[in-house]
C-alpha cells in the first residue's frame, strides 16, 4: 500500500523523504504502540503529509528562481 501510484510522490527526492518518514514512524509505532497496526498508521500519516513532501521536493521551473 506504501507504493500505489495514486499517494506516492512524483519525485524520486520526494519519494526518498516518503521512504524516510514511512520507516520512521512504522519503527516508532512498532516499539512504542500498543496495537499491531503500526505499519497501517504509518502509511495513513505518510499519506496525508504526500503534498507537503511535494512542494518542498518539486523543482523550480527554469527562469523562477529569483523574485
């Protein structure tokens, strides 16, 4: 469910961050939680933080550097 096409990011330094975050929180959820359901929190927390990733990750188009 971590790789469906529709909640990744588009970019692979996106996508690096996705992974980073993803492995994180499914570690501190395992350990510390009381459930089993860790790695399904993980995905759902990574999912909604995708956007963020994306406009901090995406590369200015050519000419937009400057203001």
């Amino acid at each position: 469910m971590a790789t469906d096409y529709v909640t990744t990011p588009i970019t692979k330094r996106g996508q690096l961050v996705y992974g980073v975050i993803l492995g994180c929180l499914t570690g501190l959820f395992r350990i510390f939680g009381a459930s089993a359901e860790g790695v399904s929190y993980a995905i759902i927390i990574s999912n909604i933080l995708v956007p963020l990733i994306e406009k901090v990750t995406l590369p200015k188009a050519f000419g937009k550097e400057g203001k």
